[in-house]
C-alpha cells in the first residue's frame, strides 16, 4: 500500500490525480510525499512536486506539470536528479564503492495532456493517466531494497535530527552505556502518523493526539520548520506550558533547518516563545503577554493572578480576563503551534486562535494522560466556537484522497518499553487498584469512548469492550517496537521497591546513581530523579543530592539552580518534580518518594496522571520508589500487571460505575458522534433483519459481505460478531 502524504504545494490538479492513481492502482509499498523533501539552492529553500519512496522501486521523482506545456520538464528532470544524487552520496551505508545503491528515476506527469509518448529522448520519460501505469511496470526492481529504511530515514532527515551530538565513545558491550547508545540509534524514521503530522497542515485547527513518546515535540518542531523553509515569510510561533522545552525546540528546530537549508531559521519569523511571559528580555517574552500589549489590555504576573483569582486559577483566568477586556485581536501571526496543550487553559488556546490570521492555522498537540489538572480538554468545538460567527467545524476523517488530515493520531511508542507503558497505564487508570465500595470498581478513571484504547494502540485480545464484560487488552510490536524492551530483561527494564525510611530510599538512589555514573557508563545526562509532589521536591530531594555531592557528583535543580530554558547539562545529574519534566526524557529514571501517591486528600486521576507522566519520562529504566505502608498499594498494583504478562485485564465499568470515575474524553466532534449514533442504529437494525428474515444475505450483495468479513477478521476480538450474519452467509 502506498501512504500518501501531502505537504505544501501549488499543483493540485496533478497532484490528486497522481495520489489517485496510486491509491487505485498501484500494487507496490512505499511513501509518496508531496512539497517534501526540502533541499537548498542559491535561491532559497525549495521541494520536490513529488517524491515516491518503495522497497520495490526505489526512489521516483515526479516533476508534475499543471496544465498542457511541458517544455522544461527534461531540464527539471536532470535538475531533480542531480539534486537527489548529490545528497544520497553522501551517505555510505547508500553506495557500493563509488556505485550509489538507490535506484532514482526521474519522469514528468502531465495528466491533463492526452497525446504523450510515454518515453521522450531515451531515458526521459513523461506519462499521463493512460500510460503511467505501463510505464510503472517497465521499471525494474530495486536490486537493493534492504536500504529501505536507511533511505527512508535520509529523505526525512531525521538519522540527523535524533543522532546525540556527544559521541559516547568505546564502551562495553551491554553496559547500560552501550544499550542506550543502541537504542538512540535504532529510531531512524518517522512513522506514517508522524509523516502527516509533520507534513500535512490544513487551513485551520489541526489536533495531534499521542502518547508520552509517540514523538510530539519532535514532530511539532519538524512541522515548524518545514513550514518556515516552505513560507519563510509567514510569522510562526512555537509555544508551549514546559519551560524547559525552549532550548529542545531550538536544537531540533536548527538542526533541522540546517539540514536543508545550511542556514538557521529567521528567528525573527520562527519564534520560540512561552505561553505565559514578561516584560524583559526577548526570552522573557510570551504569548500572553504580547497579547495585552499589542491589544493595550492589562497584563497580569503570575503572583497580581494569583491574588486577584485564587491559586490554581492564575493563568487561566488571567487570560479570560485579556480575552475579555479584548474580544477581537490583532492578527500577528501566520501559524500557532502548541505543546502539550491539555496542562495549559482553554482561554489561552483560545488567544493564540484570536491572534492568527485569516486562515487560522493553529496546530495544537497533547496527551489526555498527562493532564496534570483535573479538568479534561474539551472539544474542538467546545474551545474554539466560543465566539465565531461561522464556526470550525472539524473531523477525525480524512477529507478525501491524499487531503491533509485536520485529526491526526500517532499510535506508536517509541520512548517507553511495553513492560514500562502497560505498567503506567495500569496505575494510570487503577486497572489493578482494589475496589472501590462506592463505584464498585478499583478503576479511577477510564476514556469515556471505548474506541480510544485503539486510538493509542491497544489491541483486544480477549473478552469484549462492553459495559459490564471482561475485558483484556494487549500492545502488539507494531505499536510498541520489541527493541525497546529486549535490550534488558523485564525485572530491570521497571523496578517497585518499597523502604521503611526516606533516609534508607535517599541512601539507595544515591549509591544507584554512583553506580550507574562509575560502572555501567551512563553519563549524567542520562539520568533523571523526578518527586512527583511539585511542592515538596526542593526538600524531598535535598537529602540524595547532599549524598551525591559528597561523593563528587554534581547535581540541579531544574529551574532552580539553572535556567528554566535549560533542562539537562551533561556533568550534572537532574532532580526536579512534575511539571518541569513534562516534554523530557532519560535512560534512567527514578522516580522517588512514590509512596506519598496514595494520600486519601488528594484527587485520585490527577494522583495517577502524575504519577504515569513520571514513569513515562524513562527511555530505558524506570525505579518507582517509595516508603513505608502508602507504598504498598502501588507495589501490589504492579505486581498484578506482572501476573497479567503486562496486559490490562478489567470489568469494563457501566454507564452507573462511570458516573463515579474521572472520563478521559476522546474529543469526538459533534459531526462525529452523530454519525457514530447513526451506524450504530443501522447496524443494529439490519442485525435484526437479519435475524427476523425481513433482508437476506443476496439482498446485500457478496461484494459487501466479504468487504465486512475483511474489516472485522481485522477487529474480530473488538467486536463479537453475532452468529446469525455469518451462518446466513454460509447458508
């Protein structure tokens, strides 16, 4: 199958109906990228029209051609190549000796000519509708298809853009050292969600949905900058609720630009900026506060909100308040991008959305899951058509053939193993939690559509999604990659232990960090001490950096005895809490003083999201640790996820049970639950049809029926399909 991906480009007419021909007619794998690659010439950035990535074929490039003149199309054939050529060669693993491996052919598509000889001066070719395909079967097989994904990874530059810029040197073989230098280099492209999400931008909102480690904050920085390379004119900002996140997207954003353009960005253009701000500085500067002064509204710090709202209502009402002394702002920029948006208010969506222009591109992504408030993000919908005269309207549907995606949802996990995210949405959700008399269920909280298990990559591998009914869900290798986990065994890849004192848990994360330091070749900046209590963590873990310094181990502070822009520094080991982890990620993590989870006070969900946000910073090695009996709730949870082979085994709660727990939405939009209410009623009623004798199977048509067969065989143990169809059909 080939995945049709649609950057920005000014040729529709040829560009549909080249996606058309390969939807319908092409038998082969691959990618076609439309406005993508970037490459650089002496009169800026430009793309290819089309570029087809197949195990089978190699590389095509298509110089498409609009309407009926096609004079320069062996100039742009020759131009395309060389251009192809010159950057491949670069790469050994891409040639044999002095031979380059890919197979590059080059060919012009002019669909709206109708009289074309397929093959124009020998090797030039130039194909429309009638002949595309036949001059598609003439082209040989690629002699080395095991390039594939090497290839792939060099188009996107992504090898580039994850390659650690500190060479870790020799080390041994299988120190952690050497595994996480392994598994840094096992991700060498994006994924077809990450290909849309990157490339595909429509006019108007655009979600991304993902877990912790499907790549959000390296797929909104790479869809930032191939923006900015395609409309170097366009004001872009890049904003986010993480501090910390400022310098990753800079390196990201540069590295990528660099790639293409040997150029930085125009930071001028392209800003990275914070979602609240202050006066100062450029880097003080943010989204908030460059609304109220170019709309002459008052702007409020964190502390003048907090005594005028009440804490935990600052930035919130702030912004509501902005909003309202200013209902219509001043159209700044050209596109608004925005991390991880469910810890940040709908009033400040709702400001960047006021301060775009006309097209109101705004691309907003985050993680249900890792909502550290208790208010879910609402809809679409909900947020934006606030006050529109025409409102948004929005779909999780693609639009059409190649169209760019308004809903895009990225599936795979490339950070956490299977063991460590399974565990984590285990404790997450209180999957393995004892029950509850007033809910009658352990669970704290559930998405509030079934089909969102799938949406984030969960397979049903036995029982039924149904209120009331058992229920086992299951990570497959396609969501979750085997060599995130096989580095490792299991017992080492996520740890629970429990302390009887907080100075026997200082004392042991001490000399564990000392040992990974010392004897298993981890650097500092490879490890990671979160307290998940955002209050207490100057104190909490005062003790073990005392412990470290002692034995000549530097430690920080994030935010606190370093800049809030920075996160890691490579001879010093960092401590922080929650929220300034958010965004981050390291080989080794321990999370400490775990057991304080389970205080009765606080509400459970934002508890356990806390908690599964920590545990999802790890890239390798997770410790959850804590003391005393308020750890045990937590370590027995675990060890009911070890016995279930790391899989979710529950009673789906009912519509009464429901009631009681914190519902993750999946955000569907209205459109959408209508027509969801809708299949569900004419299913049902042809079910009964069916059964009664009013239809019968012929009346259906076989095409049909083995169409459904097809679609359900691939979700047989989604959906408990009712004897009475298929007995009917065997009939």
């Amino acid at each position: 199958m080939i995945e049709v991906i649609r950057g920005t480009i000014d040729k529709p007419v040829s560009a549909n109906r080249l996606a058309d021909f390969f939807v319908t007619n092409s038998g082969m794998e691959g990618t076609l990228y439309f406005g993508f690659p970037i490459f650089n010439t002496s009169d800026g950035a430009q793309s290819f029209d089309a570029l087809l990535v197949s195990p089978q074929k190699g590389l095509i490039i298509f110089h498409l051609v609009e309407g009926t003149n096609w004079d320069d199309s062996l100039e742009m054939q020759d131009y395309y190549f060389n251009v192809m050529e010159s950057k491949l060669r670069t790469h050994k693993r891409l040639m044999d000796r002095r031979t380059l491996k890919v197979q590059i052919v080059p060919l012009t598509f002019a669909p709206r000519n109708d009289h074309i000889d397929p093959l124009q001066d020998g090797e030039y070719a130039i194909c429309n509708d009638s002949n595309l395909k036949s001059y598609f079967d003439e082209i040989p097989d690629w002699k080395y298809p095991e390039c594939f994904e090497f290839l792939t990874s060099v188009i996107q530059s992504v090898r580039t853009i994850r390659k650690n810029p500190i060479n870790r040197g020799n080390l041994r073989p299988e120190s952690r050292g050497d595994k996480l230098k392994r598994l840094e280099e096992s991700i060498v492209h994006l994924d077809k969600f990450q290909n849309k999400a990157v490339i595909e931008t429509v006019d108007g909102v655009q979600r991304i949905r993902g877990l912790a480690g499907t790549g959000k904050t390296i797929v909104l920085a790479l869809k930032a900058a191939y923006l900015h390379a395609k409309h170097p004119n366009w004001k872009i900002a890049v904003t986010f609720n993480t501090r910390s996140l400022k310098e990753q997207f800079r390196k990201l954003i540069t590295t990528f630009a660099i790639e293409y353009s040997h150029t930085e960005p125009d930071w001028e253009n392209l800003q990275i900026i914070h979602a609240w701000g202050a006066s100062g500085s450029d880097e003080k500067r943010g989204i908030y506060y460059e609304f109220c002064m170019s709309n002459d509204v008052e702007y409020l710090d964190f502390q003048t909100a907090k005594r005028r709202f009440g804490a935990g209502r600052e930035f919130s009402h702030a912004c509501k308040n902005a909003l309202k002394e200013c209902p219509k702002s001043n159209s700044i920029y050209d596109v608004i991008l925005i991390d991880e948006a469910q810890d940040l208010p709908i009033w400040f969506l709702r400001i960047c959305f006021e301060m775009l222009k006309d097209d109101k591109r705004l691309i907003y992504a985050y993680d249900e899951l890792q909502n550290l408030g208790s208010k879910p993000l609402p809809s679409p919908e909900e947020i934006f058509n606030y006050s529109q005269i025409e409102p948004i309207k929005f779909s999780s549907l693609s639009r059409g053939t190649g169209e760019p995606q308004q809903d895009v949802t990225l599936k795979v996990c490339y950070r956490n193993s299977r063991p460590v995210l399974v565990t984590a949405h285990a404790l997450g959700f209180g999957i393995y939690r004892k029950k509850d008399p007033e809910s009658n269920t352990g669970l704290i909280q559930i998405f509030d559509h079934p089909q969102l298990w799938r949406d984030v990559g969960y397979e049903v591998s036995d029982g039924e999604l149904k209120d009331g009914r058992r229920v086992t869900l299951s990570r497959s290798s396609n969501e979750s990659p085997e060599f995130l986990e096989n580095h490792s065994p299991t017992d080492d890849l996520i740890e629970f232990r429990k302390f009887d004192t907080k100075k026997e848990q200082d004392l042991w994360v001490s000399r564990a960090i000392i040992k990974n330091l010392r004897s298993e070749e981890l650097r500092n900046d490879d490890i990671l001490v979160i307290n998940p209590d955002p209050l207490s963590t100057i104190e909490a873990v005062g003790p073990i950096r005392a412990l470290l310094f002692k034995s000549r181990i530097y430690t920080h502070l994030v935010g606190i005895d370093t800049s809030p822009d920075e996160f890691f520094y490579r001879n010093s080991v960092a401590f922080t809490g929650i929220y300034r982890a958010k965004g981050n990620e390291a080989g080794m993590v321990y999370v400490v003083n775990a057991g304080d989870y389970s205080q009765k006070h606080l509400n459970p969900a934002i508890v356990r999201n806390r908690l599964f946000s920590a545990i999802t910073r790890s890239k390798a090695w997770v410790r959850v640790l804590g003391v005393g009996e308020s750890m045990d709730e937590l370590i027995n949870e675990f060890k009911q996820v070890k016995k279930n082979q790391f899989q979710l085994r529950f009673r789906y709660p009912t519509e009464d049970e429901r009631k009681h727990l914190n519902l993750v939405n999946r955000d569907m939009s209205d459109s959408e639950r209508k027509k969801l209410s809708q299949s569900k009623r004419s299913f049902d009623q042809l079910l009964d049809d069916l059964s009664a004798g009013r239809v019968f199977v012929d009346d259906i048509g076989r095409k049909k029926v083995e169409r459904m067969k097809e679609l359900l065989d691939k979700r047989i143990l989604w959906c408990q399909v009712p004897s009475i169809f298929w007995s009917s059909w065997k009939e």
